[in-house]
C-alpha cells in the first residue's frame, strides 16, 4: 500500500488532500469520526431548517459539506480497512 493515498474528493488530476495509510488506527478512526459527526450536525441543521429562514444557497452549501465531509470519513475508513486486511 503506497504511504500517501489521495482522498476520492480531490479535484481531477489533483492530488492534494492525502491520508497517511500509516497512521495509527486510533488516529485514523478519530477522524473518520470527526468528519462523519460534522456531517451529521450539518444535515441536522439542515433538517430544522425552515424554508424562509434561510438564504437560497444555503441549501446547497450545506449539502457540498455533508457530501465533502462524509466522502473524506469513507476515505479515511477505507484506509483503515486496508491496513487490516
């Protein structure tokens, strides 16, 4: 497995957000949790959203987000899948 293994977000032909395939697996399951839990809290908000209280981009900001910060944890989960395998 190559140390450094681009992120699936990355834009084409960028390979800038990396996760370190040697990092421990505590550390790796932290941020796994941590970008999962951020998504969760973002799509609560979304949820309690009103369809007057907010700007019409919020909607999608809110969405990219969740969508970035949910592909990033399945990343970083896949990683750790791998070192134990």
């Amino acid at each position: 497995m190559t140390h450094y293994l681009p992120q699936t977000d990355n834009p084409v032909g960028s390979t800038v957000l990396l996760i370190d395939s040697l990092a421990s697996a505590p550390a790796l399951l932290a941020c796994a949790e941590q970008r999962i839990q951020a998504a969760k809290n973002l799509l609560r908000c979304l949820a309690l959203m009103s369809a007057r209280s907010h700007d019409p981009h919020d909607l999608s900001a809110v969405c990219e987000a969740s969508s970035l910060l949910l592909q990033q944890g399945c990343d970083v989960l896949q990683v750790l899948a791998l070192q134990h395998a």
